[in-house]
C-alpha cells in the first residue's frame, strides 16, 4: 500500500526550508512494487482497466474533482487512484497495490488510462493551492507512473484544460488546443510548461482512434494514428481538407480535398465535399473509419448529406483510393458504433440499426432495425458498450446492461441490476481469459468499479456475476456494506 503523506512539524518545515524546498510541494514517492514485464501486450487500453501480463490495472472508482487542500496530493488517494492486482488474486481485492495514489479525471469517455512500455500514462486534475486558499481543480495535467510506482512526473499542464481532446501514443501526447494540434513527447527530459510541437495550425476537429491493444513487439500501430480536418481558407467554399497524422511524425499528409472526386469542383460541386469523421474501428493490423460525405450549392452554406462512408487502411502509409471507399446509407447518421469493415455499423442515434455492404453485389444491404422479438417497441437511444461473440451489448436511459443478439435469434436480455455511471469513462466491453466482463462505475455502490461477467449470465435466474472491483474507504465500505 502506499505511504500516507508525512506531516509537516515546524523543525522539518525550518529544514525543508533550509534546502531551498517550498514545503507546500506535493510529493510523488511511493511505495516501490515488483516492476511488472514492458515487453507484454496490453489490453484495453483507453479505459478504466488494462490487462498487462499478469496483472490487471484498474481505476479504483471516481473521486470527483477533489478540491479540498491536499485530498489529490499523490499519497493521499485511494478512491480514483489506478491499483492493480495479479488476475490470480481477483477473489481477494484486499492485495490489490495502489500503484498511482492520485485520483484519475477525465471529462471523455474514452479516455481513461494506457500503458505504453514501462508507464502507466493519465489525466489528473491539479492539487495546488492558488493564492486565494482554493485548490485549481481547472488545470489538467497530463501525467506517467512508472509500472512499480516509481518515476512520477507531469508530462504537460493545460491551464482550464478539463476538456482538452486528447490521445495518449507510444511516442507521446497528441492533443488540440485553440485550434492548434500539438506533439508532446515523452522520451528523454519532461519539461510540464513547454506545449511541445506544432502538428497542425487552424484544425478545425481532430478524431483520435481508440487504439485499445499495445504490444511492444510491433510498435507504432495503424489503430495509433489520428485524423484532422482543415477548413478551405477560400471566401464562399465550404469544403475542407482531411488529414492523417502520426505522433512519431513519420506520417502528416492530406487524404482528401475538394480535388479528391473531380477536377472541376467549381463547377462540380456535387463531387466537391466536406468530410466529417463520426467513429472508427481497431481491426488490429488495419483501421476501419466511418465519415459523411457533403456538399454545397451555389453560395449555399447550407450542407446536404451525400451518404455515410467507409474505408479501411490496411496498413500505416494510408494511401487513399476513392474508388475503393464504400458507401452504406444516404441517411446523415450523427452517433454510430463501428462493429467492424465487414459487419458495418450500429447506428446509436435513434433506433439501434445495423448498416452493412453487401460485398458480392458491391452494394449496400437493407438497413437492419433491432428489435425485441417480444416487445412492440424497437431499441431506441442506445448507446453501445461493445460487441462480442454475436451480441451487442448497451444501455439505454436506465444507464442498466442489456444485450441482443444481432442475428435475432434471441430476445433482449436485461443482463445487469445496478446503475452504471455514464457521465465519466464510459462502461467497456473486454474480452480476456476466455470470458466477456462489462467493467462499469457503479452509482448504486459510491461510483466504485464494478465487474460483470457476461460470460456467467444465467438466463433461468436472470442474473449475471457482478463484483466489487476495487477497495472502498473504510467510510463508504460502512455506508454501502460491502466488504473493504
């Protein structure tokens, strides 16, 4: 476990003092814990667990944006902080290792935490005290911990910085700033004032892939790359420029302008477009991406939908050919979930539905609409946690696990008691050791990390295994009655 923060007396304030150290600093030391193995695959990385070799690493619930002086200080959390525990050990949470005592904070729900080599890489809010006697809780800073507790530093600090869109890489820190796409790397000396370099200026949206698997043995991944969109910088056109971008900078290049589908856009306008980025799938060694496609009449800046699209990079020079890009809906779908380049994607905005290709008549298959076989009503606002072994599994306004099965043999299953938080990490679908677990903070238990084994769900009883997946404080294992 780690050391609780030591208390400042007034002789070790005078000796302190004496050494030029300003003794309201928060301290990063630790415990020092077995090194874990670097050159092992992680899994699920992005969220609020990652499976590593032996291990799972795991945040130990959400804090809150603490804002009491000292509650953040490193040493002094334990709900919010990033434990782990051997997989061997998961029936006995009490020999779980508080490996970052410091509460994790992330304002989307995709970003949780990544283990890249022998760190551990996330988000915390600020533990300083401002001259007004309150703690800055707007300042994000960006921060790694050595996978044995050691080495804590602060890679970059963002001043009201909460809702920074980011990506963590194995080269370093990818992240959008007033309109400017910034490289932050995390080799050699950390200097937490410089922004880092300039990847693009005048961005107008950046989407970051969730890149969830690392493995060491093969580096930088197609799934690690991202993509960004300039607007044209000329009066009355409305198209824009799409890019693809590396951190280890091997890769910036425009992928599609309004030159890409005609010559003449001028006067072909329907073939001149503006490309928006909705979502994109890891496909391991390719990356799938689903855009829309739109257009402008005239002097109009009003856009009209051409049609959602798909292409699939299968390797990182992402080379682009048109031609090969596939169109499954002239419906604008706003909210989707990639399944994957073959199956197609769920579209979550409105009624769940699946749209597909149809690759032996190189067309789109008839959208298919989800729906209970024993109800009237079709699955509406859903929103996906993931997909696994033929079944989508989701939440709707409840915030509770339910799952289909997507060739409708089977009716819905209300596969989940407990309310999940969903205004924080999003819950996750992982697929490990031969079972299928829904991680989830739970509202009903403190928002403390939970686990569901999908995989035990028993549909007689109409119950599933779900676990306390974490230490409480002694405070909420009383209030809530579960076991520290």
């Amino acid at each position: 476990m780690s050391k609780k923060l030591l208390l400042i007396t007034a002789i070790l304030l005078v000796t302190v003092l004496a050494v030029g150290v300003f003794a309201g600093c928060e301290s990063y030391k630790n415990t020092k814990f077995e090194m874990d193995s670097v050159s092992v695959p992680a899994l699920s990385n992005g969220g609020s667990v990652v499976y590593h070799g032996d291990y799972i690493y795991f945040i130990n619930g959400y804090s809150g944006y603490l804002d009491g002086f000292k509650e953040n200080w490193f040493g002094n959390v334990l709900k919010g902080a990033i434990l782990r525990i051997k997989k061997s050990d998961v029936s006995d949470m009490s020999k779980a290792e508080v490996i970052v005592p410091k509460s994790v904070i992330s304002d989307s729900e995709n970003r949780g935490f990544s283990i890249y080599g022998e760190y551990i890489y996330y988000t915390s809010s600020s533990a300083t005290e401002t001259k007004s006697g309150t703690v800055d809780t707007s300042e994000l800073q960006f921060m790694r911990t050595r996978l044995d507790g050691q080495n804590t530093a602060i890679i970059l600090k963002i001043a009201n910085g909460l809702s920074t869109t980011y990506k963590y890489t194995p080269a370093g820190l990818v992240y959008l700033s007033d309109g400017t796409l910034y490289f932050k790397s995390t080799s050699g000396k950390l200097n937490s004032k410089k922004k880092g370099d300039v990847i693009a200026e005048k961005v107008s949206a950046v989407h970051f892939p969730v890149s969830q698997t690392y493995d060491p043995s093969k580096g930088y991944a197609v799934a690690d790359h991202f993509f960004y969109t300039k607007a044209s910088e000329e009066t009355g056109n409305y198209t824009n420029q799409l890019y693809v971008a590396s951190a280890d900078g091997k890769v910036n290049k425009k992928i599609i302008d309004q030159f890409t589908y005609t010559k003449t856009p001028a006067t072909d306008s329907k073939n001149a477009f503006s490309i928006s980025v909705v979502a994109s799938r890891d496909e391991g060694s390719a990356l799938t991406l689903l855009y829309k496609k739109s257009y402008y009449l005239g002097t109009s800046s009003s856009a009209i939908v051409d049609g959602m699209y798909m292409y699939k990079f299968d390797n990182s020079s992402f080379n682009f050919d048109p031609a090969k890009e596939i169109k499954l809906t002239a419906t604008n779908i706003s909210a989707a979930y990639v399944v994957s380049y073959d199956q197609g994607f769920l579209a979550t905005s409105g009624t769940l539905t699946l749209y597909s290709y149809d690759f032996t008549t190189a067309s789109a298959n008839a959208p298919v609409v989800f729906a209970d076989k024993t109800a009237t009503n079709k699955i509406s606002s859903a929103t996906v946690i993931g997909v696994d072994q033929g079944y989508v599994y989701y939440y709707n306004s409840d915030a509770k696990v339910y799952r289909y099965k997507m060739d409708g043999s089977a009716n819905v299953e209300y596969i989940g008691s407990n309310k999940m938080k969903t205004d924080f990490i999003a819950p996750e679908l992982v697929a490990a050791d031969d079972a299928t677990y829904v991680y989830y903070f739970n509202t009903d238990k403190g928002d403390y990390l939970y686990r569901l084994n999908a995989s035990g769900y028993d549909r007689k009883e109409s119950k599933s295994d779900d676990i306390l997946f974490g230490i409480m404080t002694s405070e909420d294992a009383a209030k809530y009655a579960e076991k520290k």
